[in-house]
C-alpha cells in the first residue's frame, strides 16, 4: 500500500471516536480489500456479521468529517494528477 493510502487510512481510523468502531471499520475494509467479490459480513473473522451489521446501521460515526477528509484527499490527488501532464 503506498504511503498516501496508509496515511489516509489511519486518518479516518483516528476520526472513530470508540477502539470498538476503529476494529469494526478495519473490518470492514478489511472485507472490502480481499472480497473479490464476497465482501459480506458472515465471511469476517474478526467481528460477528450482527457487530458489523450495528456500525453501519446504527452508530454515530463522523460522517461529516469523513466526507470531509475524502473531498480534501480526491482534490489532492487531482492536483497531484494535473502538475504530472506537464504544461
């Protein structure tokens, strides 16, 4: 993973305000990032498809502040692209 994606990820971990949300998100993407294809909850082995289940559905995450934090990053990323195609 580089070193912007890592940067990134543990930005947004450090934005869940319990240890119980952060290890349920990195279970989550976790999911996300090996599924292909199957990225359901009953194939986690980390948390149960219920514990996964309540953070999406029912805790109070940062929502605005991730929203926040992709924008800033897809914007860096954009102005990263733009400087490389020359002038």
């Amino acid at each position: 993973m580089s070193p912007a994606a890592l940067s990134l990820l543990w930005t947004i971990l450090a934005l869940m305000p319990t240890p119980h949300l952060r290890e349920s998100l990195k279970a989550l993407l976790f999911l996300f990032l090996t599924g292909h294809g199957k990225a359901r909850p009953q194939h986690s082995k980390t948390k149960s498809p219920s514990a996964l289940s309540r953070f999406l559905n029912r805790y109070p995450w940062p929502t605005r502040a991730l929203i926040r934090l992709a924008r800033e990053e897809a914007q860096k990323a954009l102005d990263r692209a733009r400087r490389r195609k020359g002038p």
